[in-house]
C-alpha cells in the first residue's frame, strides 16, 4: 500500500553565481541556470519531489541541506553526477558520495547529523529546511528554502488524569465533535513512560485522528518496572477514549510499539466491542514475561497473570498458552520490523503473526531488510541519536515511511 502523490506548489529557485561559459571536458558549454525545483504534497508525511535542473551535462555538484531548530543545526549532503540533460532528480538520482547513499528525493530532510533530538515536539509545528546547491569547488550554484509542515501543526493537546489516567489527549484542530472519526489509544514500549505514547498521540492527531497517549509504568502511582502491570491500566484508557466526542466507537485502535505491541495485540484479540484493530511495530504476538525479573509476568488482570506461561525474549521456542489470538481480531493489524533488530527477534514475531492471520484478514507488514529497532519513529526528521551507521539509518528510515504510510492509510479506510 502506498500514499498517492498529490502535485501541490513548485518552488523554484535560480542561481545567482552560475554565469558565463564553463567548460566541460575540454569542450565550452553555453551559460545555463542552474535552479533546485520542489514539488511539495499535501498532508503531514506527504513527500516531495526535488528536481536540479539547468545544470552541464556530466556536472558534479552537490546538494546540501540545513535546518535551525531549537537553537540546533542538522545538515546533510549528497554529491551528484548531473544526467545527459543538465538535470539531477532526486527521485531516480543516486548519490556518488555524502551522507545518503540511494535515490530518495526526502533525503536532504531525514538525513541530517549535527543535532540532537532532545524532544519530538520539536518537529510538531512547520520549520525551514535550507537546500544548497554548489559546484565542486563548493561555489553555490542555486538556493531555495522549503517550508516543512510539521509533524502535528496545529493540534490541541490537554493533560489526561481522570481515574487514574496519566496521559496526553491529542485531537485534530479542525476535528467537528459532530462528525465522529477513528481513534487510537497509544503507549509505548520497555520505557513506560509517556513520553513516547505522547509523541505518537500527537503524529496521529498531525493525521488528523484523535489519540489518547498514555503512561502504563514509571509514572507516579503506577509500577516502577514492566512487572506485574495491570490491564486495566489499558481498559479505563479505552473506556475514556469511547466517551470523547467525535471519537467513532467502532473504529478505535490501539498502538503499542515493542512490549506494548503485544497489549496492544491482546486488547484488540479479548475486546472487540471496544477495539476494531491494532498498531504493533516490533511487537510480539505472544506475551513477555517481566522485565527485568522475567520470573514475575509483565501483564496481570484482576491480580492474575495475563497468560499461565509467558516467555522470555531469548527463549526459541514460544508455549501455546503465552499466544495471542491474533485471528479474533476484527479489524487491521498494521506490523512493522527490522532483520537488523538488536533488542530482539522482531521479524520473526512479525512473520509468526502474519502466518496466524487468515488471508481475508487484513495484515500489512513494512519488513525492511538491514532495519534496526527504531523503525516506529515518524519519517521525513532526522533522528541521528539512534544510530551512527548511515545504511541502518537509511533501512529504517525506508520501514518508517511504510509504516506511517500503512496507519494512515488504514485510519483513512477506517473513516469510510
């Protein structure tokens, strides 16, 4: 599945510096303009297309992008080979040298190195991304600056603590209470907290869907570690998320990345009535014991085990009764993985998943070969805190896209 492209604006930008006669393997070419033309797309994590044109034939030239953010500069470049028509499209170029390595138009945008990303709220509202083109001497040649939207423009956000909730409620800002539409309960992973389940509640709200992020450990009042984590944590979530206006009650989902993949898995599976259908990169479909003691479950419902045997990440087989029906699953199960997963077999929970799914089900797996962990991330952003390798990067990166790709798309589907 794939977004369509939707042709919107084309900036374009000329050189001021490129005149003259240049000359080009003994033989004297006539003045060209050389210009970065964007076409942008409409929608959060629609991408664009980048075209250099107006260059000699043969030339090499580079393109480099830069973004001031929080006080922050992240920066990419690539070098290119222009093609037999003075043109580099970023669509179908490959870089012969820099900081990307395939054709990828949304390149300059991602892989950027420099910065930190201390929060992912710094990437909610719209930036500018300088693109610089230069000769091999590094003499700039052409110049534009890109409007990037952001990844949540506009949304509102409250603080949720009803009946022991601690969460984040993300809603759309042009959402009509009147005209219900899909919705999603989020949380994260190992780390429990918040922090993550906000960031994803305000991408999915950046969507144009309202989410309900929430904390399930290391928050106030709540378990110190993933040990013996009550379910209802989850169900008084879902019960909320229901009663919120313009929330569809038959088209909620639940997203839960790595350790909350398999909750989010099992809350779709054993409610129906209260879940359609479930988000689960890297995630398990099959229950996890505690972390870090792994004697002790990591999931209890009315004070019992979730499941009478669940397994450690590092065991090879997986008992029956640690399984989640997947099958009982009503509604879409969107999956996402890396062969390169570190922290643990991902892929292969993701295709064990897959094969219990029956075939009329709806089950879309972003599979990326060389991916590593950190494929649940919002695209088009630089996140160079989780990896140094520029091919893990550029794997993941490619699993992202699909994956936000396949979420919106299903929620999309889901408002039909």
């Amino acid at each position: 599945m794939r977004l369509s492209r939707r042709r919107g604006l084309r900036v374009r930008a000329s050189a001021t510096l490129f005149a003259g006669v240049l000359a080009m393997s003994g033989c004297a070419l006539e003045a060209t303009e050389p210009a970065i033309e964007v076409t942008s797309g409409n929608g959060v994590f629609a991408p664009l297309e980048i075209e250099v044109t107006g260059l000699p034939p043969g030339a090499e030239v580079s393109l480099r992008s830069k973004t001031n953010l929080d006080d922050m500069a992240f920066a990419a470049r690539a070098v290119f080979i222009a093609d037999p028509d003075g043109v580099v499209d970023l669509t179908s170029a490959q870089p012969v040298d820099g900081d990307w390595s395939a054709a990828d138009p949304m390149a300059p945008f991602w892989a950027g190195t420099g910065g930190s990303v201390r929060q992912a709220s710094m990437w909610d509202e719209p930036y500018d991304v300088t693109l610089t083109v230069a000769d091999d001497n590094g003499n700039p040649l052409a110049e534009t600056t890109v409007r990037r939207p952001g990844l949540a423009p506009g949304i509102r956000v409250q603080q949720v603590t009803d009946d022991g909730i601690i969460g984040v409620y993300a809603t759309p800002a042009e959402m009509d209470p009147g005209e219900p539409r899909p919705a999603v309960l989020a949380f994260g992973g190992s780390e429990g907290g918040g922090e993550f389940a906000a960031a994803t509640a305000r991408w999915i709200a950046g969507l144009g869907y309202p989410a309900l992020g929430i904390s399930y450990f290391g928050s106030d009042g709540q378990p110190t570690r993933l040990e013996e984590v009550p379910a209802e944590t989850f169900l008084t979530a879902l019960d909320w998320l229901h009663q919120q206006p313009g929330v569809d009650g038959e088209r909620v989902f639940t997203y839960g990345a790595s350790r909350g993949g398999e909750m989010a898995l099992w809350l779709a599976a054993t409610h129906p009535g209260k879940v359609f259908g479930a988000f689960a990169p890297v995630g398990a479909g099959a229950i996890v014991c505690g972390v870090p003691d792994t004697t002790l479950p990591a999931w209890t419902l009315s004070g019992h085990p979730l499941v009478e045997d669940c397994f450690g990440p590092e065991d090879t087989r997986i008992p029956a009764s640690a399984g989640i029906d997947v099958r009982a699953i009503t509604g879409p199960v969107v999956l996402a993985c890396g062969t390169e997963d570190q922290l643990w077999l991902s892929c292969e929970f993701a295709d064990d998943i897959l094969n219990r799914r029956e075939l009329e089900q709806q089950t879309l797996l972003a599979r990326g070969e060389g991916a590593d962990h950190y494929v649940t991330m919002a695209p088009y952003i630089p996140w160079p805190d989780l990896t140094d390798d520029p091919s893990t990067l550029a794997e993941s990166h490619t699993v992202r896209v699909e994956l936000w790709q396949s979420i919106n798309e299903t929620l999309a589907a889901a408002s039909q």
